[in-house]
C-alpha cells in the first residue's frame, strides 16, 4: 500500500474553514450543507439567493474538477469496492434521513459546531466518528472485502 503526504487534505481542510469563516462573518450563516440545502425548500425562508449561489457554486467546483482532470488521486482504486448507482443512490438517502434525525451534517456540527464549541456539535461528531468506525470495521473485517 502506498502512503502519500496529505497535501490535498490540508488544503481542502484550509479552504473548508476559511469558507465556514467567511459564510459565518459576512452573512451570519453557518456553512452546514444540509441545512443551507434544506432551507431551499422551505417556504419560509426568505434568504434563498446565497443558498442558490452556495449550492451551484459547489457543483460547478466539483464538476470543474472532474472535467479538468487535475489529477487528483483516486482512492476508490484501492478500496477494492465498486460503488454502483443504487449503492450510491441509497447511501446518499441514508445520510440525508441521519442529517435530519442529527439537526445538521457533518460539515455543521464538525466543521462549524465544533469550532463554536457546542456541546450538541461535539456529541454528534463523536457519534459520526464513531458510526464510520464501526461501519469500516464491519465491512472490512466482519464481512470481508
């Protein structure tokens, strides 16, 4: 197995919190995804633009990434998984109902709970670790792979 110095994620944890710093001191938001997308939704809500804006700029970042090719490592070649469409699709509703029952994801408890030192935020990235803990364990060493 080879190791590689993690360049990409101290930049992209860079580029993370500068962001959720930026979101929160200009428009008093915090930067939890699942919350902001969420709130495109909801009738009440009157700030919908910069959610629009939030949420597009995302996908354009990632999309843009994947048509220039930059060349960043993919991993999925050495977890000696496939992902198939309905894995992705049934993983992708499992995370959104576990964003709902936690009151935010793990970009607004880690990223910007923790940072605000919010007990609830803490409690919740405890319980997010120790879920893909268990859920890497079993699948590695209880089912196989």
């Amino acid at each position: 197995m080879a190791y590689h110095i993690p360049w990409e994620a101290l930049i992209g944890g860079l580029m993370l919190g500068i962001s959720a710093v930026t979101l929160l001191l200009i428009n008093g938001k915090i930067a939890g995804i699942s919350g902001i997308f969420a709130g495109l939704f909801s009738s009440n809500t009157p700030d919908k633009n910069w959610r629009i804006v939030f949420i597009v700029s995302m996908v354009f970042a990632g999309a843009s990434v994947a048509f220039l090719n930059v060349g960043f490592p993919d991993y999925s070649q050495h977890s000696g998984t496939g992902t198939t469409p309905f894995i992705a699709i049934a993983a992708g509703l499992l995370v959104g109902i576990g964003t709902k029952f936690a009151n935010g994801c793990t970009s607004g408890h880690g990223i910007c709970g923790i940072g605000r030192f919010s007990t609830r935020s803490m409690i919740a990235t405890c319980t997010f670790m120790a879920s893909a803990a268990l859920t890497v364990f079993l699948r590695l060493h209880v089912i196989g792979g």
